[in-house]
C-alpha cells in the first residue's frame, strides 16, 4: 500500500489498482495514507473507475487554477 501511494505519487498521474472490494481498497488506502502522515500525499485522491468496477485509481488531484 505505501509503494503504491509513493508510486502514484511520482508518476505523472498515479496508477491504477486492481482489486475485488473497492470500499475496502480505499479504505486502507486512506488509512494508510493517515498513518504516514506525509503532506505530500495529500495531493493524491482515491476513485473507482467508471467503466471497471474492479479498478481504483490513485491519482493527482487538478488545481483548481489550471486551465485546459
């Protein structure tokens, strides 16, 4: 769980998760991230892809001032 957090981290946009139990992925995901209380991870969000239920991503959250 930590490699992938740090992995995510430093790709360009994060990674992609496969597993079987969503809710209990982002769970330990948030979890973990709570106990390594590092501000840089702050930065990455958790999301269920929309078109594989099996697949949570961990991505970098946009700015709200970028533009497109």
């Amino acid at each position: 769980m930590i490699a992938l957090l740090y992995n995510a981290l430093h790709s360009p946009f994060g990674v992609v998760f496969q597993t079987d139990d969503i809710e209990r992925a982002k769970a330990r995901f948030y979890s973990t991230r709570a106990k390594l209380g590092d501000p840089k991870l702050d930065c990455l969000s958790l999301v269920t892809s929309p078109t594989d239920s099996t697949q949570l991503w961990i991505v970098k959250k946009g700015k709200e001032d970028e533009t497109a």
